[in-house]
C-alpha cells in the first residue's frame, strides 16, 4: 500500500496499515541536508520539486502542501498572481525579502480614497485553471515518485485582503468603507473558490487546505460577527466544489 492509498482511505475514515506524517515545511537546512540542495545553484521549478520530495522522502514526511523554494519567497507569487488574475499594475508593487520572511513594500495607495483607485478585478475561472492545473499536475506527479502525497492548498478570503491592503487600512476599511473591503474579499474568495474549482477536476487527492490567518495567541484579530457575515459566505464558495 502507498501514501496516497492510505491517504485515500484515512481520509474516509477506513483502516491503515500506520499513520501518515504531514507537515508544512519551510527549512533550508532540510533541503541542504536531505535534498542536495545547493545553494550556488539556481533550479528550475520542476528541479526544485524533486529536491522537496526526495528530502520529505528522507525525513518521513508522508503528506504535504507545499513546494518550498529557499530562495524566492512565497510573497513574490501572490503579487505575480495579483498582477496576471487581478490586473493590477506591475509597477506599483514591490516586495522586499530579507532572510527567511518577505513583505509588501511598495503599494499604489495608503488611504481609503487611493484605494478606491487600485482595486481589484474579479478573477476569470478559464484563466485561473489553464495556470493552476498543469502546476497541480506536475507537482502531483514528481512527489508521487517520490511516494509523497500533495494536497492543495489556499489563501483564506479575509487573509488575502488584508494582504492586498495592509492591516491598518483593511481594519478602518471595514468600518468606513465596507463596499471597498466587500469587493476586495469578493475578489480573493472567487480566486480561491476558482482554485477549489480546478483542484477538484484533476487532484489526484480529496483534499483542500485553506489557510486563514484570523486569530492569534490573544484572541480573534477580527469581530467574530464580522467573520460569520463575511468570511463564511466566501469560505462557502471555496468548499463548495470539493465537496
């Protein structure tokens, strides 16, 4: 039996011959050391997948979402991603990397009224999947050599707002300009939901992670009100085709 018909019948709560390991990794030094990872070397995306599987490979990791890249930050592919389904304007965004972390660092306004200029387009389902599903594929395949199963995963609708916008003015945003944040939060939940969509029509694997940064150590970030009336909805749309 291989992980993925384990995962397969775990997943439908049927008996295993163990449990699978899963894990989301983002550590150099494993990829140093159990993947022949060189940094002098720049790689290809397809490389960089069989340098990710064959380290899980190596340190049981059975289960994973992610393709990590050690040199360009995950930050540089949400705004490439805003710039080809949001259309927004290459030129006005930037992102800095320093270490292990990435940030936004240039946006085209820091006000309410500013953003109103700058906002989003809806994302074309056609254009989302004729990207997303070939990558699915190809990481689906090359980790599977490598007996690792690759769920999808994707940005919570909320989380990618505040992303587009910066805390600050998504928080003011939410009182003083609600329609704003409303179209925002449409535009990132229908991209996930098209995400869901196209996963669901070739993953090899019944399973979709969404990640949605709305807590923390303390407690809710947000109004669990204005969770229930504005993420749940969305969040619907990204569930919807899975099931």
């Amino acid at each position: 039996m291989n992980n993925l018909e384990r995962f397969k019948k775990a997943i439908n709560w049927q008996a295993t011959d163990r449990i699978l390991t899963y894990d989301y990794l983002d550590n150099k030094q494993i990829l140093l050391k159990h993947g022949d990872f060189d940094e002098s070397h720049s790689y290809s995306f397809e490389e960089l997948i069989e340098i990710n599987g064959k380290a899980w490979q190596k340190i049981g990791v059975d289960v994973t979402r992610s393709v990590y890249d050690p040199v360009n930050h995950w930050m540089g592919g949400k705004i490439t991603n805003w710039i080809r389904f949001f259309g927004v304007d290459p030129s006005e965004w930037g992102v800095t990397q320093a270490g292990d972390t990435a940030w936004i660092s240039k946006r085209p306004f820091r006000t309410l009224s500013e953003l109103e200029k700058h906002m989003p387009k809806m994302p074309v389902y056609e254009e989302v999947r004729d990207w997303y599903q070939p990558v699915l594929r190809q990481i689906q395949e090359i980790l599977g050599h490598y007996d690792i199963v690759y769920i999808g995963a994707v940005e919570g609708p909320i989380t990618d707002a505040y992303t587009y916008t910066d805390m600050e003015l998504f928080a003011q945003g939410i009182y003083d300009a609600p329609e704003l944040i409303g179209h925002i939060m449409d535009c990132t939940g229908l991209f996930s939901a098209h995400i869901a969509r196209a996963f669901a029509e070739v993953s090899n694997t019944p399973l979709l992670f969404m990640g949605e940064d709305i807590a923390c150590t303390t407690g809710p970030i947000f109004s669990p009100a204005f969770v229930r009336k504005e993420g749940l909805p969305r969040w619907k749309w990204i569930t919807t085709p899975i099931k």
